[in-house]
C-alpha cells in the first residue's frame, strides 16, 4: 500500500467538494491511503507541499495552474507528483498529456501510482521563482494581468477566451496598434516581449492548443521566441497561426533560442512578468534559468 498526499486548491473554476471526495476514491481504489490537504490562501500550496506532505510516497494537486506553480515551488523533487486539472484551462496537466477531464486524468495518474510510472521532467525559473510551462515579459504578462483583474464569476471561473481576445484587441488599441522594441534580450538583441517555454503547447483557447513556442520539450532546456516589433494585424496572425497550425519556424522578425541553459532580459522600463499564468508583477530584469530533470511527474 502507497501513500498519496492530495493538496486541492478549493477556490480553483473546477474544484467542488463533490469532485474532490470523487478523486480521492479514484486514487484509493487500489488500496492506497489519501490524505487530503486544502489550501486555505495564496502560498499555502508552496507550504503544503514543503512541509504538510509528510512522508507520502506521491503527491497528487488537484488546482487549477496556478495551484500547479505553487507546488512546484515547494517540492524538493524526492516525491513524483500529479496533476489534477481543476482550472479553467490547467495549462500544465494538459501539456502532459493528460485528459482535460479532471476524473480521467486522476484515473491515469492512480494508474502511474500503481505501476510506478513517472517522467522526468526539467523546470524553468525566473528570478528565483519556479515554473512548470511557461513564462512571459510584455504583453503577454499583461493580458494576465487584465484578465485577473476582471475577478471571477459566482461559480468560481475565470473570464474565457472571448473576454481574452477582447482585452488582446483593445490593448492593441491602446498601444496604437503597434508594438516596438522596449526590452534587450542580453547577447542576442532588441524585442517588444518575450515568450519563455519549458513545454509545447504555451496555452490553449478552449480546446485548441496555443503553439507559440513549438519546439520546447519539458526533456530540455529553455525555448524562447520573441519578437522584434509587431504591427496589431500581425499580432493576431502571429496567434490565429499558433492556434492553427503552430508558429511557423521561418517567420520573420522573431527572435529564436532553443534549448539553452538561461537568457537575460533588461527591460526599458518596468514591464509585467508571469509565469505559468500568475502575475509577478512589474520587473527591469528576468534572468531565466533551466533546472534539468528536476522533477518526476506521474503521468
């Protein structure tokens, strides 16, 4: 018999009481013990998962992404750790590869628990703050902080993808439809933002998966893509092909890295920064990190 640690995020979209007695019967079903952990504020999944876990054999978050990047801020790496998608989009299961359903893909990680089956994955940092897929410097970072500052509905969710490409569209306006070089990507050269990956796909709109940086493999380094200067039409190509068909790799005016160690940036002014989907608010400086094969995830 295992024993698996449950942290549940329970103010995340998809979290109800209902859900969470649902998937500790799952992860029991083959006789392990669940005890299960709630978080009561921000930050307090980076305490569970560092101090509250006890010396369970696996942890298991059932939250949305943000849950996710808390956690992976406590762990040490000496427990395999699932994700549960209990967020609107949960960014982080799903480019796993696991089922956007949050029973299914507790089923299959009770599976791993049985079977012993993980994957070693790396992780990115960003001035010292870990993340699972993704971060961002620009605008990127500031539709994050817009949409946030929408609030949630009465049943928890956040604003969805229409309001997304509403708040793109007029920040776009307000910029004048033109997006210019404010950041210097140390070493390489000038952009307007910075896409930095640890996973293909970046996001997703709805079921669709965002492929803004195609080639980042959570089995690698660091990808970055970063355009130079982007006018507002070019703007929403650069996404509807992501959405499409994946970022074309010969597109011009972008800057590329693949898989590298880390990459300095030094804003132009203070610019918003997030990782994996939570704002870190306004910084003149990211250096990015790569921590390789830092942490097995049961999948």
């Amino acid at each position: 018999m295992k024993t698996i640690a449950l942290v549940v995020n329970p103010f995340a979209s998809r979290v109800t009481e209902e859900r969470t007695h649902e998937i500790e019967r799952v992860l029991s079903r083959g006789g392990d013990r669940v005890t299960t952990l709630l978080t009561e504020h921000p930050g307090h999944a980076v305490e569970l998962a560092r101090e509250g876990t006890g010396r369970a054999d696996a942890l298991v978050v059932f939250s949305g992404d943000g849950g996710f990047n808390e956690v992976l801020n406590g762990v040490d790496g000496s427990r395999p750790v699932g994700f549960v998608p209990g967020g609107g989009t949960s960014v982080l299961s799903r480019a796993l590869g696991l089922p956007r359903d949050p029973l299914d893909a507790a089923l299959q990680i009770a599976g791993a628990v049985a079977a012993g089956r993980t994957r070693r994955i790396s992780l990115g940092r960003v001035n010292g703050r870990r993340f699972g897929f993704g971060a961002g410097v620009g605008v990127d970072a500031e539709l994050v902080r817009r949409v946030d500052a929408r609030g949630r509905a009465t049943d928890g969710r956040r604003p969805g993808d229409v309001y997304f490409v509403w708040t793109l569209a007029r920040l776009l306006a307000e910029r004048r439809g033109r997006l210019e070089p404010a950041l210097e990507i140390m070493g390489v050269g000038r952009a307007a933002l910075a896409f930095v990956a640890n996973a293909d796909p970046y996001t997703f709109l709805g079921r669709r998966p965002v492929r803004l940086v195609p080639d980042a493999d959570f089995e690698l380094g660091l990808d970055v893509v970063a355009p130079v200067s982007l006018r507002g039409h070019e703007v929403l190509r650069l996404l509807g092909g992501a959405v499409l068909s994946g970022l074309p790799r010969g597109a011009a005016n972008i800057v590329r890295l693949h898989d590298v160690e880390g990459v300095e940036l030094v804003c132009d002014r203070p610019m918003p920064l997030q990782v994996d989907g939570e704002d870190l608010g306004d910084v003149e400086r990211a250096v990015f990190t790569v921590e390789r094969e830092a942490l097995d995830v049961l999948v």
